[in-house]
C-alpha cells in the first residue's frame, strides 16, 4: 500500500474512530484489554448472537496504532459469522507476522501491512485481535463444555 | 570529556536517554566480568583453594567498596541482593513483617515506584497495619510539613524513594528521618535514583534501611544492595534459606544461622555480577560524584532552556535539580511521540513509570521521560528537542 494512503487511514481511524463508546448494555460481551506491555487501555464490547458477530464497541486511552486497529477492527468483522472473522485474524495476524495472507481479505486493515518495520508496535495493531479472539475462544470453550 | 571509547553504545547513533531505567556499562565492568568467567570462575564461600579464595576476596573487596561509597560504618551492613526490588521486599517483609502489630500506621505517598509500594500493600494486609498517604505539593514534592501532619501515634516507620523516578523531586530525607526518629518512627529509603547520581551518606543521613540497584548505577543487572543499621539487620527474618547462610543444622529441625552479611544472602551470588559492580563504582569515584550530579543538573538546565521554547510541548518538571526531564506533546499520546523518536534512534520511556498511582494526583495517566546521565552531551539533547520540533509528530510517528 502507498504510504500516504496507509498513514491517512491511519490516522483518520485515530481522530475519527467508529464504533467508539461502549452501551454498557448486559447483552454485549465485555472485555478489557490492559496490555502488560505498553500502556494502552481498551475496553471491548462483543454482541454475538447466533454464531453472527452482530456489533463491536470499544473505548479507552490508546496510541495511534490501537486505537485505529480497533476501529477498523470493529468495521471489518461487524456482521460477519464467527467463522470468517476466525479467518479474518488469521490473515490478519499472518499479515503483521510476515507470512503469507489474503489481502483481499483484510479491507483497510491492510494498512499495517508494513507495521513489522516498527517491530514494538505489532503488539498496538494486534491488540484488538487478541480481544475478540479471547473472547471467542471463551464461547466456544462454553459450547465445548456442554456437548 | 568524551565517553564513546568506555561505552560502545555511544558510537552507536543511538541517542540513549533512559539512564532512569538501566545506564550504560563502561567496558571495564564488562571486560572484569569477563575476566572472572575467563579466568578465575569458583564458586563463593568455598575457599579451600586458591581459584574460589580469590572469589571470596573480590566479593569482601566489593562489600567494602560499597560501604564506603555510602558511608556505612561497617560492610556487613551491606547486603547483596538481586536488585532495589529484592533488597525492599527483604527490608519491608522480614523486618516489618515482623515489626508492625495490628493498627500500627505506614507512612508513603502516591508518587512512589511498585517495587517499594506493593511489599508495604502485602505487609500491611498480613500485620493488619494501615498505609497512609503523606499528601503531595501541587508540584508533586513531599515537605517535612505535610509529614509532620500526616503522623499520628500509631505511625512506626515511614518508607518513601529519596529521588522519584517519574519527575524525580529530591525529598528532605535528612529532615524527615531526624523528625522520624524523635517519634520513634524507623525509615526506610529506596534510593535506586539518587546513588547512581549524587553522594548518599547513609551515616549523616541516619537512615535505618535503604535499598539501591548496581544496573541504574554501571553496574551489571542482577545485583542491588540491602543497607541495614545492624542492629535491626540482625533481627531481620530471612525470607530464603538454604546453602551459605546457615551456621548450622540436625535432623531434629535444630537450625543456626550465620551472622550478617551471610544470614541474608543464601545460596550462591551472583559473583560475576557483584566483581563487575566493583569496578563500576571505581568509574564513579574517579568522575566524582558531586561532578556527575553538577554535570546532569546543567546538561538539564541547557534541555530545558531549548525544550521550554516549543509550544507543542508541556514540561511538568521543569525547575526539579537533575537529569530527569518528564513531559508530553500536546495531542499526541505518549506512545506515539515514543514511537516517533525510536524511528529516530532516541530512546526515552513512556507510561505511568511503574508509579501507577501518582496519576491519580498529576491528573495524566501517562508521560514521556527522558533521564540523562553523565555521559549524555549537549548533542544528544539538541537531537530530542530538534525532533520534538516539529508540528507532524503523529504523522511521522506511523
Ligand atoms: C525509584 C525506583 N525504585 C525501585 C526501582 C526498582 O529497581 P529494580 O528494578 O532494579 O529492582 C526502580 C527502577 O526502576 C526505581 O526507579
């Protein structure tokens, strides 16, 4: 991707986040992502009904990086079913790793696409995706326990 | 003076400014540890040959030196521990742990580091004793006054860092121990910001416990020190035992320990580490300590003079005397201006410094902190604050 599209992006998440500000309403999922180590503080809120990913909400004090990640997090998997968004942070996560992925997969997240130059920021762009993928493995963990 | 021949680092291009965290180390700490594992590697306290008596030597050599860099009357008040962390949970859990009764008050204040705040969280629950917050000056300094106030009866020692490691603010430690101790009250000091930079003499100073970091100071990691008033250094209760500190011991669970210093160093030191600290408090000694911490405040001085002229940059320590410059840039979260200077080779620290609730009285949550040492020059500033100078941080950060 060109670097100023890819910093524009960036940064219009950043300024102009979605899916910003939680419901608190019982019917989310709730999560806090406090990571151990840089000092971003987000707080997630899944919807998830029927194995269909329904909304996401998040808020809290991060960098550029997270806090765009989230954002455009929250815009690519909202509405998906669990099992593509299980293969959308694959992608993803191969993406920020260097290994192989699908582009067409990832929309406009595929402006971290060079993020492994800066190596102490993929842990900001992979933040949120360690949210929700905590978050599915406790459903799926519940599912497994009942069978 | 130039300092790139001592510390490769510096030839590097990158401009190190968090000497709060670890400094550098000169080569002759590193060629000494070398040396040891080279040339002489024995264990400790086994000196039945000549190899393990010359290890013994070093690390008695070493104890001394460390005594008489602090002014300790006697080196068996030094003990060697890990690091500021292991010497102040020795300090607050095998002393005070004993110490403090059922409603017995601790005194500290909000702007201290975890190392030394969550020992007292821990010896406060298990000695049903009550911490209470010395209250801090808007500019975030502790005065002999607000002290005074903030003991009552109960109160029975009072912990607190001579020098903070988030806006580094030099408390009247002198004052307050003098006051302490016409109440009765015993202090403990976690030193780990203010040996490394200006001269500590625990004897003028009367302090009954104080704990300090080789690798803040030169020194190797893995290595602090434990200074201790003898007399409760004796009453303090090992929290290890094991090999090298026991005098004795049957099957009937009959055990004597060794005197101090060995009662609190069990098992085997870290010899390489303890020769290598050696070597970096003869560097300091050579420099002086008085010139380090003359050369810091100046090298300060010059920092703020160039970084209180951009208007994109808030300082919040600007008159404190010595090398620690806290501050952030307007709109932009601390991380990213981290990230910024990284791509720039500058190294500087972002977050709460492990003093996560001082935010609660500074109001914001994080910081940049930039913390100079003697061998940082007026080049290494001049390359922060003509970063700093620019209105597209964010956008180059990313
Ligand atoms: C004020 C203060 N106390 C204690 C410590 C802990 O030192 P160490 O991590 O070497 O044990 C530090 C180190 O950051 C410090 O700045």
């Amino acid at each position: 991707m060109d670097v100023n599209l890819r910093k524009s992006i960036i940064l219009e998440h950043y300024q102009n986040p979605l899916n910003k500000g939680l419901t608190n309403d019982d019917s989310y999922i709730k999560i806090n992502m406090n990571s151990k180590t840089c000092i971003d503080n987000l707080d997630f809120e899944f919807k998830i009904n029927h194995g269909i990913i329904e909304d996401i909400k998040f808020d809290g004090e991060a960098c550029a990086i997270s806090t765009s990640s989230s954002s455009i997090m929250s815009d690519l998997l909202k509405g998906k079913s669990i099992k593509q968004a299980k293969q959308i942070i694959k992608n993803y996560e191969n993406m920020i790793n260097e290994l192989p992925y699908d582009k067409d997969l990832l929309g406009e997240a595929n402006c971290y696409d060079e993020i492994y130059k800066q190596p102490n920021r993929k842990k900001c762009a992979l933040l949120p995706y360690e949210g929700i993928k905590d978050v599915i493995d406790k459903l799926e963990g519940v599912k497994n326990d009942k069978k | 003076m130039n300092f790139n021949k001592d510390f490769k680092i510096l030839s590097s291009g990158i401009t190190y400014l968090d000497n709060c965290a670890t400094t550098l180390k000169p080569s002759v700490v590193i060629d000494e540890i070398n040396d040891y594992y080279t040339n002489y590697c024995a264990n400790a306290h086994r000196g039945d040959y000549d190899l393990s008596r010359k290890v013994d030597e070093k690390i008695s050599e070493t104890r001394e030196k460390v005594a008489y860099f602090i002014n300790a009357k006697d080196s068996k008040e030094i003990i060697f521990t890990s690091g500021a962390t292991e010497s102040l949970n020795i300090i607050i859990k095998g002393f005070f742990g004993n110490y403090l009764k059922d409603g017995d008050e601790i005194l500290t204040t909000k702007a201290e580091h975890a190392s030394l705040i969550l020992p007292w969280f821990e010896v406060a629950k298990t000695t049903n004793s009550k911490i209470k917050y010395i209250d801090l000056n808007p500019d975030l300094t502790v005065t002999l006054d607000n002290v005074k106030k903030a003991i009552s009866k109960k109160t029975k020692v009072i912990s607190l860092a001579h020098i903070t490691n988030v806006i580094g603010d030099v408390r009247p430690i002198k004052e307050i121990i003098k006051y302490a101790h016409e109440n009765n009250i015993l202090v403990v000091i976690d030193a780990a910001q203010s040996v490394p930079h200006e001269k500590i003499d625990v004897t003028f100073l009367d302090v009954d416990f104080l704990a300090f970091s080789a690798h803040k100071m030169l020194g190797p990691t893995g290595v602090g020190v434990l200074y201790g008033k003898t007399k409760y250094l004796n009453d303090l209760k090992p929290l290890i035992t094991g090999g090298g500190m026991n005098a004795f011991f049957d099957s009937l669970m009959n055990v004597e320990y060794k005197d101090i210093p060995e009662k609190l160093e069990p098992g085997t030191p870290n010899v390489s580490g303890i020769i290598g600290f050696s070597k970096a408090i003869d560097y300091l000694n050579a420099l002086g300590m008085e010139n380090v911490h003359k050369y810091e405040v100046d090298l300060k001085k010059y920092m703020i003079s160039r970084l209180s002229k951009l208007k994109n940059v808030v300082i919040y320590n600007k008159d404190i005397p010595n090398g620690i410059i806290t501050f952030n840039v307007n709109g932009v979260f601390a991380q990213d201006v981290a990230a910024y200077l990284n791509k720039k080779g500058i190294c500087v620290r972002v977050g709460s410094h492990c003093a996560k609730i001082l935010s609660e009285v500074l109001g914001v949550k994080n910081t940049c902190r930039a913390s100079l040492y003697f061998y940082n020059t007026k080049e290494d500033v001049d390359k922060l604050v003509d970063a700093l100078d620019n209105d597209n941080i964010l956008y180059d950060s990313l």
